[in-house]
C-alpha cells in the first residue's frame, strides 16, 4: 500500500480528502502524523498552483520522499475583482480565523446586491511522485455569497456560500452531496482516476 502525505493541518480537509480517496490502494496519512508541531510552510506563490507545489515540493523533501498531496484553493468573488482568491486562508490578516475572514468578506459585500454576489470555490490539487514528476488537477463550484452566515457543517467560507442549484449553504447540505460538487471534490475525482 502507498503512502501519500496529505500537505495539510486543516483536519477538514484531511476528511475530505480520505472519504473521497477511500477507494484506492493507498494510506493518506497527514502532515500532523509526521510532523509536530505542524510546519509553518510560506506559501509565497502567485497563483493556488504556485502555492500547491511549493507545500508537495516541501513535505516531499522532507520526509524523504514520500508522495505528497497538496492543494490550494480559495474564493473568487467577482464583485471583489476574484479576491481573496489565493489569500482566502489568511484575508482577515495575522491571526485570521474562518469567522474573522467571512466578518470580513461580508464587510467588503456590504450594499452590493444578491444577483452581484457572484462567486466561485476554487482547487488546484498536485501530487508529488519524484523528485521532478508532478500530478495535478483542478477543480471549481460556482455560487454566491450569501448576506449572513448558515449552518454548521464544514469550514472556512463554508457557510456563506450557495452553490448554483441548491438553496443551502456548503455549511448545511450533505458531506456526500458537497464532495459530490465541491471545487475540491471535482479536482479529487479527476485525480483519482489518474491514480487507478
């Protein structure tokens, strides 16, 4: 059975990641199993792909060459001109948290109308398998933002956002039905049919 490192603390993701990988012949074990205490890893790219394969390169390098999965995704929202797109993790500034960033964001939307909140989930997803062989794939949900927070599912921008065809937020439908949809979940299918 292979080893793949999933470059992340966030245990959300480590869940989502494990469900929808369950298939395959392959131990997702985490960055908190190898390392402690988690890695501060600078993500300083430009683009979630740049930012993606700086956290495989990292883990991959330093635990000796195990797999590694790493993603970046965020939130592009077009009335903010795609922000805060690759910051969305930290929007809010040193010390963001997921209810300081969506305080934020609702800040930033306030008096801008239902049919301007228009907005995307993003994922770009690489998979380190050597020193210079790379997987990737890419994912997106399109949605909107909504004027208050709802539900308690999921994280982050979770329960501000509406995914086009549902009438609840990531925060409040279903975890088959958001990885059945979800930026992360259309990226993760893509993947798992390249690891078959």
């Amino acid at each position: 059975m292979k080893e793949i490192i999933i470059a992340t603390g966030n245990l959300g993701k480590v869940v989502e990641f494990r469900e929808m990988l369950s298939g395959l012949n392959i131990a997702l074990t985490s960055l908190a199993d190898h390392f402690n205490p988690l890695p501060n890893i600078v993500e300083d790219g430009s683009t979630f792909y740049e930012n993606a394969k700086i956290k495989a390169d990292w883990v991959y390098e330093h635990t000796g060459g195990i797999w590694s999965l790493a993603d970046d995704s965020g939130l592009e929202v077009d009335a903010l001109n795609g922000a805060p797109g690759v910051i969305s993790a930290v929007y809010s500034g040193d010390g963001a948290t997921a209810a300081s960033n969506n305080e934020k964001l609702l800040n930033e939307l306030r008096g801008v109308p239902d049919d301007k909140r228009t907005a995307r989930f993003k994922c770009v997803l690489v998979l380190k398998t050597g020193a210079d062989t790379y997987l990737t794939a890419e994912g997106t949900c399109e949605g909107r933002i909504i004027n208050e927070t709802v539900g308690d599912k999921g994280f982050g921008y979770d329960p501000l956002f509406i995914p086009d065809s549902f009438t609840q937020t990531f925060a409040q439908i279903s975890s088959e039905d958001k990885n059945r949809i979800s930026h992360r979940g259309v990226a993760i299918k893509k993947l798992y049919t390249e690891l078959m």
